[in-house]
C-alpha cells in the first residue's frame, strides 16, 4: 500500500512518517509512506492508494477528493491532536480503518483476519 502524507511544505509530517513507518513495521503492514508538500501532489497522483492531509491543509479536503476520485484514491485528514503529537500508531489505525485498507489488509494478513470463522467465545457455564 502507498500512502502520501501532504502539507503546506512537506517538512512537518516528517516526524508523523517516521513514527507510522515504525509501527507498520512492527505489525508487519506492508506499506510505503512518505510526505510531500501540496505542490507536488499532481506528481505522485497515479502511484498511491491513500492521501492523508495534515490539519494545516484540511480546507483542501473536497478539492483533493475530486482529483484523486479520478485515480480511485482515499483521501482523509489527519487528526490534529495525532499529527501534533507524531502520533503514528494512531494515524496507522486510522489508515486500517479506511475501507480501502480493510481490503487489502484481509489480503494481505489472512490468518489474522479470518473471513468465515467467527472467534470462538469462552464456555461460561458451570
């Protein structure tokens, strides 16, 4: 999965990137993530499978949609208080959650996520 974290200038997700590449890394997600200012969006437009705007450039939102629903992209915003804090696992969690995400992660992690076995339930009864 190819993921682009953008902002005004690309320089403050930095630390975001770097903390979400280490959790996917410790739960074996396999994703390449990196950040690039809103300039260059049109350049990595057709090689991705999910924007996440920083809180600073949220106001873009529906205008980013629009272009990226041309190349079948999900697009979302960063929570401010995850973003500030570098808070990658919370970021990483929320890429999990998109519908996108949950596709390519059954996927991916089979066993993890079996598709026709419920978890079995404790035998309470005594």
């Amino acid at each position: 999965m190819k993921i682009l974290l953008i902002c005004s200038a690309g320089v403050s997700t930095n630390a975001l990137v770097m903390k979400m590449q280490e959790t996917a890394k410790l739960i074996g997600f396999n994703a390449k993530i990196w950040a690039a200012p809103v300039s260059q969006l049109n350049d990595f437009i057709k090689d991705i499978n999910i924007i996440l705007l920083s809180p600073q450039i949220r106001y873009l939102l529906k205008d980013i949609k629009k272009l990226a629903q041309a190349y079948n992209i999900t697009v979302d915003t960063i929570h401010p208080l995850h973003f500030g804090k570098a808070n990658g696992e919370a970021v990483i969690k929320q890429i999990l959650e998109l519908p996108v995400s949950k596709k390519m992660v059954l996927n991916s992690f089979p066993s993890a996520f079996p598709r026709n076995n419920p978890p079995s339930r404790p035998n309470r009864s005594h």
